[in-house]
C-alpha cells in the first residue's frame, strides 16, 4: 500500500468517526447534492494510461499557461506550482504502460466546494470545480477533505502564513472564453489526453476499454463514471485503481463537509469571542479591584 493510499485509508476513518460523532449536532442540515446523471453540456478530460508516454508535455503546458515557475528537473510532487503530475509506478516496465497523470478529479460530489467557506470553490455549470484565487482565505480545509489529497496550499505570507489553495481549474479562462480547453490536453502529442463532451467522452473510453480487452490488455476499466458522484477526469485503466494511487471507491464527506462548514466552522468562532469577552471581564473586574484598593 502507497503513501497516498494510506492517507486516504487515515483520513477516510477520521472522517467517518468524526461523521457519526456530529451527524446529530444540527438540525436542518441541506440536503446533499448526490450524483447528476450527466446533465446536457458538461465538459471532462479524459485519460489514457494506455497511450501516456510519460513525456511531461502536459506539466509544461499546465506551468506555461498558468505562469507557474518550471523545476530546474521536472516536479516530483502535486504543489501550489505543479497542479498535474506524471508519475511511473515502481517496478512496471515501460511495455506495460507504467504511467498515470495526477491532477484534479472535478467530483460531481466535492467535498472540497461543500467544505469551503468562501466560495472560492464552486462547480462551474459546465461540470468541473472553477477556483477563485481571489475568493480563497487559505483556511486549508479543502486539501483535508479532499479524497485523491490533490489540492496544496500555497503560503503567501511566510511572517503571518497566510496561504492560498491551489489546484487544476480546468483552464477555466480558456473555457468560459470559448478560446480552447484544458492546456494539458491541448498539448498532449499522443492522445493520451482529450477534452469535450463528458457523455461523448464516456462513449469514446468504454469503445477503448472493449478495444484493450480485444487485444488481450487484462485489466482495463474506466474509472470515473459514477466515482465520486461522478469525475469530470475520466481514467481509462489498465490495472485495479490502487495501484495508481486511487481509492477503490472515493467516499467524499460531502455530509460532514456540509455538518463543519455550518457548525463546526461557526463554533470556532464564537469560541474565539467567548475568549475574547472572557479576558475583557477579567480585565474589567481587575481594574475594578484596584480602583477599590486605592480608595
């Protein structure tokens, strides 16, 4: 079992503990927003492992666009500066197709857009979880519940630590301008990488899955389609999904996202003005006692 798998089996058991201990603690909670059968219009990319050579044009495309700073020798792991990652996995040989591209999932149910406070992560009407950089209060919760432990935050100010989350936004710009999609798909020599219609999409990779199966590639499944509520970054495999790092079936805790961010989040901060109205009785009954010791 990988590092990533085993901070989600961790984080999974947390929540799932932390679930039962608060399910009652309101009353009226939103319903929760469960899996959309593919509504008209909604976009994804789609990945196939079986065509990835591993070559990294995706990264630099990513960086480029988005004007992120390039690694001296290519990025080793997710970050504020690195939002898509080829990694090979160890002791796969090249003729088994070894690679697989981390980046945002785009979860119908997110749990990081149930658990944000700000806003700053909302889905887009055309599927995928947009990002507003500007919106974002860096309070970090979004990369605990995130069940792939894709979003980073990046530190703004080293002498307050203020930060700010960072992730794949789906070339969003590009998109809302109808100038293009996903650079990362747009740069991909080998299709490994394609973008558009998510039913389209589904239809193309279930024809690749029966095409592998027919060429007697044991193994390949596509992950995504009701994952999560649904992925708006499909995933044609060719092995059992945690061997790439993924969960078997991502349990998002929209619910407990949903439960923190109306209670939990509110009680910190009457908590912090019950501190801060404690000390200032305490401030006033001193002053109090020494007025009277001076009379």
């Amino acid at each position: 079992m990988d590092r990533k798998e085993r901070t989600w089996l961790d984080r999974r058991h947390f929540l799932k503990l932390a679930g039962v201990s608060l399910s009652g603690l309101i009353l009226g909670a939103p319903a929760v927003a469960q899996a959309a059968e593919g509504e008209a219009g909604e976009l994804a990319i789609l990945y196939d492992a079986s065509r990835c050579i591993g070559c990294g044009e995706c990264e630099r495309a990513c960086k480029a666009y988005h004007d992120l700073p390039m690694e001296s020798s290519g990025p080793t792991e997710l970050s504020a500066s690195t939002w898509n990652l080829i990694r090979e996995r160890a002791e796969v040989g090249r003729d088994r197709h070894p690679f697989f591209l981390e980046q945002c999932m785009h979860c119908t149910d997110a749990a990081c857009v149930a658990v944000c406070s700000t806003g700053a992560l909302h889905h887009d009407e055309r599927g995928f979880v947009a990002f507003d950089a500007g919106a974002c209060n860096g309070c970090g919760y979004c990369t605990q519940f995130c069940p792939f432990g894709i979003i980073q935050l990046d530190q703004t100010n080293l002498a307050t630590g203020a930060a700010r989350a960072a992730k794949c936004t789906f070339c969003q710009e590009k998109v809302t301008a109808g100038s293009g999609g996903p650079s990362c798909a747009e740069a991909c020599p080998t299709g490994a990488l394609s973008w558009g219609d998510r039913d389209a999409l589904i239809e193309q990779a279930s024809a690749r899955v029966a095409e592998l199966e027919a060429e007697g590639v044991g193994g390949a499944m596509l992950y995504g389609v009701n994952e999560a509520g649904g992925l708006h970054r499909l995933s044609i495999l060719l092995d059992v999904p945690p061997a790439y790092g993924l969960p078997t079936s991502p349990e998002t805790p929209v619910a407990f996202a949903a439960v923190w961010q109306r209670a939990i989040q509110p009680l910190g901060g009457v908590a912090v003005g019950v501190t801060g109205l404690g000390l200032a009785i305490n401030w006033l009954v001193a002053r109090t006692q020494i007025k009277a010791e001076e009379m």
